[in-house]
C-alpha cells in the first residue's frame, strides 16, 4: 500500500474546506483559512506561501479542535476572538454580538452628516446606546477626532470587550462607558448631538427560527426585539428625543421587516422628526434617522 500523502498546510485546508462544504458551510473556504491561519498565529494570505509546508502534529491537533466546534456550530469569530469592522479588527466574544457588515452604514451615515454640515472636526457629544463590542463607540471616535463619546450597555462583560476595542484603538480617552439600561444612566445635563443606535430588533418568532450559530451562540439580550421586534425601541425613542441636542440626530440600525414600523414609530414619538430611512447595499430599508424638532 503506498503511503499516504503527508499533511502540508495546503492539504490540510483543501481537505477542511470540503469537510465544511459537506456540513452546507456558508463559506467554507473562508472558515477552514480564518481558523487555520489563527491556530498557526499568521495572516490568511500567508497560507498560500505555507502551501507547502509540512503541518505539525502540534498545529493539526490544535485545529482539529477548533474544526469540530464550528463544525457543531460555534461561529468562527468566537472561536478566533475577532472579527474586522470598517477595516479594524475588533475582539468579540459571546458576551457580544458579531459586527455585521450592515452595520458599517451607521458609520457611513454619521460621517456623511458631520461632512454635509461642516462639522467633522466639531466639539461633539455622541452617544452609543448598546455598545456591544463597541463598534460604534470606536467608529466614532476616530472618525470624529475632537468627538467625546458616551458608551451605554446593559452588559458589564460587554462593557469589558468594548473598553479593550477601545484601548487597542487608542481612542479610550475620549470614551466614556456605563453600565445602562438604554440611557438611564445618562449624566442629568448630557445632551447628545448624536445618538448611534443597533438595539435588538428581531422579532421573537425570528430569533427562534434564525441559524443556529446565531440563535444558539449569540447573545439573546442584543437579538430579540420582542414579539413585534420594537420592544427596546420604543423605549429607545423617547429617551432619544429627551437627550438629543436641539437639531440633534438618531441614527438606528433596524430590520428591514420592520423598518415601516419603526418610521410610523419615530414619525410618532414627540420632538423627533422623521428622515429620509438609508438603504444597505442589497437595496433595504437599513438606517433610520431622525432629527430632534426642539
């Protein structure tokens, strides 16, 4: 019998990559490079100069691990610890949601707006209500550079992840994070000229039926939005119009599904008026703003 074919770093990611195609892997390929490139400590690009190079013994057991925990569902950022959000990488653990691509136009929006008004280098006050991993928090730091930011979550090991993206991105001196249920815990005299916002806006129903990567991994705290999906949100609103600068504006990401729901919300809630809502790429309803009418 002729001897099999020795693990280099090339066979060792063909053979992962069929191994999670067979396992109807979203991206496949994608998962076997980002898991092996971090259990070898290098970039995905570097793979391809290790072709081929012999794969430990040490290295194939380590991935072996890590292959059968996504492959029993565990996303791929938890299982590396980090995932790139408008081109910075971010550490994310399950006590945070995993930034999605979608939201990236929030920031997109709020840079727009500063830009259009000629404030990008303003003295300004910005909230991020649900700061997670502290995506937005971070965003916004360094997007706006003389920007103090406050950073509210429900979450203390959330706060902890958004505290470390914030040191790692050398912008934790201009933010500030509470321990809040929404902005309950908002200085009496803080009033925001903008106010970030990605709350939970799954309905119930979804979050029971979504992936299970999602359903099963992710925080339900940063999912469910209740039955109609609007739970936090209509909490959100009021406290929005309350804390917002006069011409102040709400800028939140939200479910296509309810995004009519939450424009009649906003279009409802005194001292908010309603703007035009921000389509994502795949042409949804994504981002709805709002300015406050005080």
């Amino acid at each position: 019998m002729p001897p099999e074919d020795p693990w280099t770093i090339g066979r060792l990611l063909n053979w992962t990559t069929e191994y999670f195609a067979k396992r109807n892997a979203d991206s496949p390929r994608l998962d076997a490079e980002v898991l092996l490139a971090a259990v070898r400590g290098c970039k995905r690009i570097e793979l391809y100069t290790a072709f081929e190079e012999p794969a430990s013994e040490e290295l194939r057991t380590k991935f072996r691990e890590i292959v059968k925990r996504r492959s029993q569902g565990t996303p791929v950022a938890y299982l590396v610890g980090r995932r790139e959000f408008y081109s910075l990488e971010f550490e994310v653990s399950p006590d945070v949601l995993i930034p999605r691509p979608e939201t990236e136009l929030l920031v997109v929006a709020l840079g727009d707006h500063l830009k259009k008004a000629g404030r990008e280098q303003a003295e300004l006050l910005i909230a991020d209500v649900g700061t997670g991993s502290g995506i937005l928090a971070v965003c916004a730091a360094r997007r706006c550079k003389a920007a103090r930011v406050l950073a509210f979550d429900f979450s203390p090991a959330a706060l902890t992840i958004a505290q470390r993206n914030a040191e790692r991105h050398q912008v934790a001196e201009r933010i500030e994070f509470f321990e809040s249920d929404l902005l309950a815990a908002a200085p009496a005299d803080a009033k925001f000229d903008v106010i970030l916002s990605n709350p939970p806006y799954l309905t119930t129903e979804e979050l029971a039926v979504a992936d299970p990567d999602v359903r099963d991994y992710e925080p339900k705290l940063a999912l469910d939005g209740g039955p109609e999906g609007t739970s936090v949100i209509e909490r959100l609103l009021p406290q929005a119009a309350d804390k917002l600068a006069p011409q102040g504006l709400l800028l939140m990401e939200v479910s296509p599904m309810i995004a009519t729901r939450v424009e009649a919300l906003v279009a409802g809630t005194a001292g908010l008026e309603l703007l035009p809502t921000l389509k994502d790429l795949a042409h949804l309803p994504r981002v709805i703003q709002a300015r406050a009418t005080k």
